[in-house]
C-alpha cells in the first residue's frame, strides 16, 4: 500500500484520481484550497488539507510529514480564455506556485512526481493524431505555465534525481461508473456537460462556434476521454517512473465533432437539446486528437469507456442526479 499527496484533488480530474487510489488500497491526502473544489469529492477514508499552495509553511509541513511514495499535481486554473485576459496572474499561480511545490518535494526527499499538463502546449499541431514528437507551441498563457512546470521537473531530475511524468491529455469528459464523483464547475466551460445541461432544461440551448470548419459536418472535432480512464493512466504512469521519467500525450486517439456530442446526447437522453449556431472563436484549431501509442506501448494503458455514448450516460447520471452540483443534489 502507497501513501500519496494530491493537490487539486477536490476537483474534477483530481478527485477520480483519488478514487483510483483508493479503490487500489491506497492512503491518500488531498491538499486543495477549494477554490475551484469541493470537499464533497474528497471521498473516505481520503484525508483533506485545505490550504494554498502559496502557504509554505503548511506546504512544507504537509510534505515533512512523509514519507511520501509520489505527488500528483492536479491544483492549477485552467481556463484557456481567461489565461489569454490575465496572462501574469495564470504564469504566477500555475508557474510559480507548482515550481514552489517541486522545490518543497526536493527537499523533502519525494523521489516521483505526476504533472497534471495539457494538450494547449500543441497551440497550431501540424500533425493528427498529435504524438509527443509534435512541435511544442503554447495556445496560451495557460499552456505556457503548465511548460514551464515540465521544464523545471527535467531540471528536478537532472539535478535532483526527482523522476517526474507528465501527462498531456485531452477533453476529460464522463463521470464515475457508480455515481460516486462527477463534473461540477462555476462556471461551466466543458461541452459535454453544457450539451447535457441544455437537454435537462438547466440551459436556454447550446452554442455551435462554427460550421464551416473541413470536418464531414462542418464543427470542431475533439478526442473526448473518460475521466476514469484519465485516472487510470496516472497510475500506469506512476509504474513508469520506477525506471525514468516520461512524457506522454493522452487521449482515446479518436475524434468526435461538436454534432457528434449534441446528437449522442439527445440518443442517450431521449431529450431534444435546442441549439443557436454562431459564429466561430478566434483560435480554435478543426481538430485535435491525441496519439497515445506511446502510453499504451510502454505501460499497457488501455482505455475501458472509450465509446462516446458510455462516456455521455456516465456524465449524464451523474448530472441528473446533482441538478446542483455538490452542493446540493
């Protein structure tokens, strides 16, 4: 059995990841400061410590109270957008707070360390599927931060023998397969469970940015990934790093376009979902899908709910279930 630490581990992806350890026998501790996440995804027998990554001093008392067999680095904003209106704020707390956390871990002897990082590093891809060869251009401040964490753990490794994965993944989508855990943001930027929110009536309609893209439809096509698979592939990840770090892009290695979502939610539903089309965003590319032959080659990761239906009935219980989030079923 393993003891963990995972920042960000009351949200989204991070809370799964906490399960995955749990279910696998683990002790875990969950530090998030809850900003963005929910003690209500901090699932028994996980312990939370609510602090910032910006308290040092909790910080460093968390990491001493070791020995620690890895940290997952979950805690981060994460909105592209918002990343393009407030660059230095994003640099400062993405950058500058996970560099923070990897110096705590050097010093408190952590030898393997797992970064939550993001396909925005790949801002103009030249190729689909996009592997880890693909040229590394950052679509944004946001995407920039979360290269700069990936270079300062070369740096922890090559110095310090800290052996680090990071894991650059795609459109986490879909919710725990038993209803423990699922999506809940504010606001909610994800297409999935808008398109969901718009069948249940929670939303006037869906906006479709674009119809003229050359895709077979004319909308935007992205590699959806269930959340449980995502989890998954952290812990394979983790196996890796007992020989050397790695790097890793992830995702289904499938596309599906924005219709594509609104059609298999209105089959999974049985509900119509009202859609306006407009005009498209500045910046966003026709398609990106991940290559994970990598992962899959050298760990034997292999996603289970890699249908789109499954992952939409997932997200789609669970969100019937919680009309208002954690906080209120």
């Amino acid at each position: 059995m393993g003891r963990y630490l995972v920042t960000g581990g009351a949200g989204y992806v991070g809370s799964h990841l906490v399960l995955a350890l749990l279910d696998a026998g683990h002790q875990v501790t969950v530090y998030d400061n809850l900003r963005q996440g929910h003690t209500q995804a901090v699932l028994p027998p996980a312990t939370l410590i609510q602090a910032d990554l910006a308290d040092r001093i909790t910080l460093d008392c968390t990491l001493a109270d070791g020995p620690w067999d890895a940290v997952f680095h979950f805690a981060a904003l994460s909105l592209v957008g918002e990343s393009m209106q407030r660059p230095f704020f994003y640099l400062a707390e993405n950058a500058g707070l996970g560099i923070g956390l990897i110096d705590s871990c050097v010093r408190h002897g952590v030898s393997k360390f797992v970064l939550s990082s993001t396909a925005n590093l790949f801002g103009n891809p030249q190729r689909i599927p996009i592997d880890e060869a693909e040229h590394i251009e950052p679509g944004s401040p946001y995407g920039e931060s979360k290269l700069m964490l990936e270079r300062a753990l070369f740096w922890a490794d090559r110095i310090h023998g800290l052996r680090s994965a990071c894991l650059r993944y795609f459109n986490a989508a879909g919710a725990d397969s038993q209803g423990r855990l699922g999506e809940d943001h504010n606001p909610e930027t994800h297409l999935i469970p808008l398109v969901i929110d718009a069948a249940l009536g929670r939303r006037q309609e869906i906006a479709v940015f674009g119809q003229d893209y050359p895709t077979p439809d004319g909308t935007c096509i992205r590699d959806y990934i269930h959340v449980a698979d995502l989890a998954q592939a952290h812990l394979r990840a983790l196996d890796a790093l007992d020989h050397r770090s790695v790097t890793y892009n992830l995702g289904n290695g499938a596309g599906h376009s924005v219709m594509d979502v609104i059609r298999t939610v209105e089959q999974v539903s049985g509900r119509a979902v009202p859609v306006r089309m407009a005009d498209r965003r500045a910046g966003d590319p026709a398609v990106l899908v991940a290559g994970s032959d990598l992962l899959r080659r050298e760990t034997g990761w292999a996603p289970r709910f890699d249908a789109l239906p499954t992952i939409v009935a997932h997200a789609l219980a669970w969100r019937e279930a919680h009309a208002g989030g954690y906080e209120k079923k």
